[in-house]
C-alpha cells in the first residue's frame, strides 16, 4: 500500500465496514497483511511510541493477556511509527510475544485514520492517536476504540473478542 499524504487522509472506518487493507514489517522482518490475518478476529491496536509510559502498560497488559486472547481464537498486533529495530529492543525489554508493526512510512496509520496533530513541550507534530480496532475472520470491523485511556483497555476489548 502506498503512502498517502495529509490531504488525502483515509475516511475514518467504522464498524461494520471493511478493515483497510494494510501491509507493514514486523520486528521478525516479516511482511504482514490483512489478508494474512483473515480467517481469525484481529486485536489491531495502533500506540504513540516504544518505551513510553503508556505504551509500555499497554502493550505488558495485551501481552499479560494473550493466552486469553488466542484462547478465543484472536490475534493480537500492535502498530507505532517506529522502526523494526526499536519494536525488537521494545520487545525484547518488555517480554511481547506479538508482532508490532514498524509503520514507518505511515501507511497503516493512515488507512485507519488514527494520526492526529499533537502538542509537546510546544513542539507540534503528527502523531498516533491511541486507537484499537477489533476485526472479525472476515475483515470487517466490529469495534472501533479511539482516544484509548490505557486503564481497563485491554480487558474491554478482551470481552469483545469473546462476544464475536
């Protein structure tokens, strides 16, 4: 999939549409596509960036819980901007066992509409906004979270994995 630039930003998909197409490298180096995933539900969740507060209790709490999740037939990939080599050390740090996509050049990002203009220390840039999408076998969502608080998320989400 092609890089799209802000001004052609993807519509915001919804539930009950069809998943964007996506493809990205994974800290293995692997290719990883939608069509790959098809055939079980997907946790696709899209954080800021490795070692962070936040994104470090998100990605212990998915990974705290992925038995549960594989054991209701999901996967769990996580996606930041950050390159191959920052997901394997993040990784290797923290224990994660699933794959992150390193969405360098924002494509996936940008096909589920989830980058957002962000303000830090005064310095604005364009950043993921903390957002999960549950897919069913079929590539169609069926939960869309958005402006993620990291408290209770995972649990949420595990309780709409089971209710697929």
């Amino acid at each position: 999939m092609s890089s799209k630039t802000a001004a052609t930003a993807s519509p915001e998909p919804r539930p009950g549409q069809p998943a964007p197409d996506f493809s990205g490298q994974t800290t293995d180096g692997d290719t990883l596509t939608l069509a790959d995933l098809r055939g079980q539900p997907l946790v696709l969740y899209f954080y800021p960036r490795d070692n962070t507060p936040g994104c470090t209790t998100e990605a212990r709490d998915f990974q705290a819980a992925l038995l549960a999740f594989e054991a209701a037939g999901a996967r769990v990939v996580g996606v930041s901007n950050d390159d191959a080599a920052s997901h394997r050390k993040f990784c290797d740090k923290q224990g994660i066992d699933f794959p992150l996509i390193a969405d360098t050049d924002r494509s996936v990002s940008q096909a589920f509409n989830v980058l957002r203009m962000k303000n830090m220390f005064g310095k604005r840039f364009k950043g993921i906004e903390r957002s999960t999408f549950l897919i069913d076998a079929d590539g169609v969502i069926r939960e869309a979270w958005r402006k993620v608080k990291v408290p209770g998320h995972v649990e949420a989400v595990l309780e709409a994995v089971k209710a697929l």
